[in-house]
C-alpha cells in the first residue's frame, strides 16, 4: 500500500498530446492519469517515443497544448511557475558565467536583495558539494559536476516539485551512481516532491517510491508498481533484483512474468560444502 495517503500535490486528469507530423497529427500521450503525492519520489521508465519528456514539459509549463488536465494542489497549471524546478539530460550551463553566475540563474524572478540572493547560492552550492568551485567556468568542470550546478540550479528557489529529464543519462556508471546517492540525501533534506523520467530500470528502483511503466505509441500508462525497499537499497540484494527483473520484463517482455525464487542449499555432498 502507498505510505502517501495525502491529497495529491500533482494531479494529471486525462491527459493527451499530440504533434503534426507530415500533415496527420501523431498521438505522442493517451489519457494518462497520476496523482503524486507531496514529498513522493516518481519515476518514469518506457521506450523512446513513449512521451516521458513530453510529460514533463507539460508539467513545467513549456507546452501549454494539450488535452486533458494538469493540476498542482487545487489550481491548473498555467505556463511556467516558481513552484517547480527542472533539470535537463544536458546541464546546460551558460560557458561564459562560473559557476555561482549559473546557479543565480534560478533565482531570476525571485524579489532577492543581491545579498539575500548571494546567500541562497551558497547554500545551494553547498548543498551540492561545490562551494570550492563557485568562481570556476563550466569547461573546467568534469561532467559530474556540471550536472550537481544544473541541480543546484533547480534547487535554488525551493521549488516544491523538481523535474528530472534523464539528468544523468550521460554520465559514466560510477560518476551516475555516486549522483544518484548525493540526490536522495538532497531529497531527505529539501524534502521535494521528485518526478524523474529515466530510460534506467535500476536507477529507478534504487530512487523511487513508484514507478510508473510507459506503453508507446502512443504513450500510456502499462503499469504502476510501488518499491516496498527501505532506504538505503541494496542493489544486489534480492528483492531489488526480482523488481528489476519484474520491470524490465515489463517493458520487453511478452506474457506473464515468472518470478524467480531464492535457491536453498540443501542435500549438497559434505566434499562440496566443506571446501
């Protein structure tokens, strides 16, 4: 059972999307319905072309054409607001302002004196582990980190819901799960309703609270499974693999999915379990 039984901070009713694509519209999203709780950590998964990060622009108000109805708490979305955040695959970082400069970014339209707003910027950058860098260029960065100033860019006005598009999609394996971890300490202390859209079954798994498996063409939901794993998980352990495989067959298998069971040793000869 879902451990959030508030009313919904986000609520999708219904909603479609489609493009022109050479002189026929293209249905990209079909009545997709979600309710996310505050503080609830969501999780996308699905093929290209299933419409993710078509969900997400619709969130954040980048695309006012759709059918159907976004909420966050008792109001329609209505373009771009304050109260939610995003961070993109690419970080995105103007080349020509450090660090600190990027990150004040996020506080544009944030009535700040330049005292108050110097402040929220180091907190921020603090938050993420790069006070030390706050006067570098985004070229002297590794990848990693330019991706920890997107996030504290994301962070910076306290947005209560903050949107990921694959954000470390292009990063190596280690320097990805080291983010992973850094950003469930950022969310058990911000505290931040979390929707990630990731093509990473395990990725989603080790972060979220649901998962929400996308069917293509056109996008909908197939299915909804809720992580029963406390905090920290472990990704070898065996509940984790069985849910990974669960999903992953989700998105590529056909018919039932057979669980696997935990082997028990038992009858072995006593040459073998004694060496």
């Amino acid at each position: 059972m879902n451990a959030f039984t508030s009313a919904p901070l986000v609520s999708f009713r219904q909603v479609g999307k489609s493009f022109p694509v050479d002189g026929r519209q293209l249905e990209a999203i079909q009545r997709f319905d979600l309710d996310i709780a505050e503080g609830e950590f969501i999780a996308i998964v699905g093929a290209s072309g299933c419409g993710k990060s078509t969900l997400l622009r619709l969130l954040v108000g980048l695309d006012r054409e759709y059918r159907g109805e976004i909420r966050i708490g008792d109001k329609a979305i209505d373009g771009i607001g304050g109260e939610r955040g995003i961070v993109f695959q690419e970080h995105r970082l103007f080349p020509w302002l450090t660090v600190e400069q990027n990150v004040a970014l996020g506080l544009v339209n944030e009535p700040l004196s330049e005292e108050g707003r110097a402040r929220k910027v180091a907190e921020y950058l603090e938050l993420v582990g790069l006070s030390a860098f706050n006067r570098a260029y985004p070229h002297q960065l590794s990848g990693g980190m330019a991706q920890r100033v997107a996030i504290a860019r994301g962070l910076v006005a306290s947005p209560r819901i903050l949107l990921l598009d694959e954000p470390f999609g292009a990063l190596d394996a280690l320097t990805r799960q080291q983010l992973q971890e850094e950003l469930l300490r950022i969310r058990e202390r911000e505290r931040i309703t979390t929707l990630l859209v990731t093509h990473d079954v395990e990725e989603a798994l080790f972060l979220a609270d649901r998962v929400v498996v996308m069917a293509p063409r056109p996008g909908r939901i197939k299915r909804i499974v809720e992580v029963p794993l406390a905090h920290p998980r472990e990704r070898g352990g065996f509940d984790f693999l069985r849910l990974r495989e669960e999903l992953l067959h989700e998105l590529t298998g056909d018919g039932d999915y057979l669980a696997p069971q935990p082997r028990r040793v038992e009858n072995l000869p006593f040459e073998f379990i004694a060496c």
